[in-house]
C-alpha cells in the first residue's frame, strides 16, 4: 500500500487515508447559516476519497466571519445543518473536520468574485473588525477596533462554546485557525499587534491569547479526538512571524494537547512577497515536525500523486490538504490511486462501472435509456 493511502490514528480517530480536504470559504451562507451548496460541496469531496473534510472557516462570532456570507456556529440554531453535512461525510466513509475561526482585523470583505477589494461598509451590510490594535490591513480595510481584556476573554469563550456546537454538530476534528492572518495570527505577529500588555509586545505575551484558546478548548473538546491548529509558518517579511517562533510555539501547543499542526504561510502583510511553486509551504511543515516533534499537515500547491506520496516517504509531513487541486477535481484521491497504482482504494459503488479514466464508453442498452 502506498503511503498515501495508509490510515493515520490520532487519539482515538483513525483516519482512513492522508488526504485532507483543506477549508476553503465558499462565502455562499446567509447569516452563517449552512446550506445545499455546502452539503454538495463538501460532500462530492467525500465522495471522492478524502479521508478528512475540513469545512471552511466558521466564524466563532458574528463579526469573526471573514465576509457577511462565511459560516458561523455562533448559535445553537448553527447546529442542525452542519449535522445533515458530517453526517453524509461520515456515510462515505470519511470523518468531517471543522476550522473555528475569528477573522478579527481582515473580516466584513466582499465575496471575491464581485471584483472589490476592503471592507463592506456598514450601510452595506458590513461591520466595524475588531483586533489587537488599530492597525488596518491594508488602506481599503477599516482601521479595527482594539480588543479590550474583556474582549479577549468574551473571544476565549467564544471559541469555547464553538467547540461545544461543532461536536454536537458530529465533527470529529475540530482546527484553531491562527495562520493567514486572522485574528489569532494577528496576536501572534508583531506587525499586527503593537499592544503594550499581557497580549502584545515579547514573543511570550504575543502567543498568550492562541495558548489560552487552545487550553480552553481541549478542555472540552473529547480526550478521545484530535485537536489541529493551523499556523502561518512565516509572514514573509522581516521582522514579521518567523519558522523558529512556529516551531516553539508548536512544542507548547502540543504540551496543552494538540495533536497536529497545520503548517501553511503568509497572510498578516499585505505587501508580503511569497516566493510561491509546487510545495513551497512544505519544509516549514518537516522543520516543525522534525524540531518540535509533533505531527504536520502540509498544504500548497500539491497537486500531483507521486509529489503527495514523496512528501509522506521522506517524512516531511504525516497529512496532505489539498485546497485548489480539489475544486478542479473532487475525486482526485481516487485518480491518485490509480496514478500509484494502489489497487486497495475502492470507488463508490455507484460509480464502478464507469470508475477508470482508461475504461472505453460502451453503448448503453437500449432497455436502460
């Protein structure tokens, strides 16, 4: 069997192959609610052979979404539909993830495809961001709001209660997303946060609000499943976020019970200048897992078999995500099988018959038209 396609236990979760649905925001929800968009989206994906879908980021808050259209599981009414989704994820033999977000300085922007780069003004439907300074992204986002020490602590229990919600929800893997420039990335970076407390200043004070998140959810999060939290492994700018912040910070994220690392780059500075190719994100995923011992994901721009197989045998990573590659095909674990000629991964029933891309379309019978 190829390493690809081999099961990888965390805790008590055993996932049934290394391809991971990476969260990809779909900005198609309306007051965060999820809908058939989101249960066919992610389900063809499941479908498709991915041993973990992880859902887009799902604002812990109403004003932590990333835009008016992003999932939320700020209430209990969020539930009901995310729990029609992991429980088709789960029929195809997959487990369902979730990525609990707060998009702090970088939230209330416009779905993408409309053309126009900011933030959403308040007559528009938009909000005021919040941050740990008044320091805007970039000149056409909105200057935020500097979260207070009880802004913080209502931030903690937020995610808290989210870890709640997505349980009752099915997810089995729950991820703290602090990469790409979000809320608790913008903690974590000295270009972001310029506070001159508990939260700001030395690389101590900087982690402080990502390590009281993490300890209050794996507080009630279940011993028995994992814990991910994704981080920018680097800002890309001088005196930004760097590998070896990461790397230490991910040895005391494991000490509070966090089981893997979900290593991507960039997203705090506008003017950042990504040297980005195939798998450029993916020896900041074998640093941390070679020097803070801890299992890594890697993501970016991973797009063929034999490059996801090679990842996994040089031991650079123990999970592939994949983000871009699966919206062109959703069912590429399954040509990947084929690729590395791994006869042991099944197509859906449905689909046997017409599974293999070298199969030649016969005629079908007239009594079946």
């Amino acid at each position: 069997m190829t390493q690809l396609f081999q099961p990888l236990t965390l805790r008590q979760l055993t996932l049934p192959n290394r391809i991971v649905v990476s969260p990809m925001c779909q900005y198609s929800a309306k007051a965060g609610m999820a809908n058939d968009w989101h249960l066919v989206h992610l389900g063809s994906r499941a479908v498709g052979g991915a041993g973990l879908v992880i859902i887009e980021a799902t604002a812990v808050t109403a004003d932590g979404r990333i835009s008016p259209e992003d999932l939320g599981i700020w209430t209990d009414e969020h539930v009901e539909p995310l729990r029609r989704i992991t429980r088709f994820i789960e029929n195809q033999g997959a487990f369902a993830g979730i990525q609990l977000a707060h998009a702090g300085r970088k939230a209330s922007t416009w779905q993408p495809w409309l053309g126009r780069h900011g933030s959403v003004p308040i007559a528009a439907g938009g909000w005021t961001p919040v941050g740990p300074s008044t320091i805007a992204f970039d000149p056409e986002h909105a200057v935020p709001t500097a979260l207070d020490e009880a802004g913080i602590k209502e931030v903690i229990q937020a995610f808290v209660r989210a870890a709640e919600r997505s349980l009752a929800a099915g997810f089995k893997v729950a991820e703290l997303h602090a990469a790409h420039g979000y809320l608790l990335h913008q903690f974590l970076s000295p270009l972001s946060n310029q506070r001159q407390d508990a939260y700001g200043g030395s690389f101590d004070n900087r982690i402080r609000l990502l390590l009281e998140v993490t300890e209050a959810v794996r507080a009630v999060w279940p011993d028995e499943l994992p814990l991910f939290v994704r981080l920018s492994a680097t800002d890309w700018v001088q005196d930004g976020w760097n590998a070896e912040e990461t790397v230490e910070l991910a040895r005391r994220l494991k000490a509070l019970g966090v089981d893997l690392i979900d290593v991507s780059s960039g997203g705090t500075a506008a003017s950042a200048e990504i040297p980005v190719g195939p798998g450029y994100q993916t020896q900041f995923a074998e640093q941390v897992r070679r020097e803070a011992g801890i299992a890594t994901g890697t993501v970016g721009m991973i797009t063929e078999a034999v490059q996801a197989e090679h990842i996994l045998r040089t031991g650079q990573a123990d999970l592939i995500l994949l983000a871009r590659e699966l919206l062109r095909d959703p069912y590429w674990p399954l040509h990947a099988a084929e690729d590395l000629r791994d006869s042991s991964v099944p197509w859906p029933a449905q689909y046997v018959r017409a599974a293999h891309r070298d199969t030649p379309i016969r005629k079908i019978p007239d009594s079946l038209n």
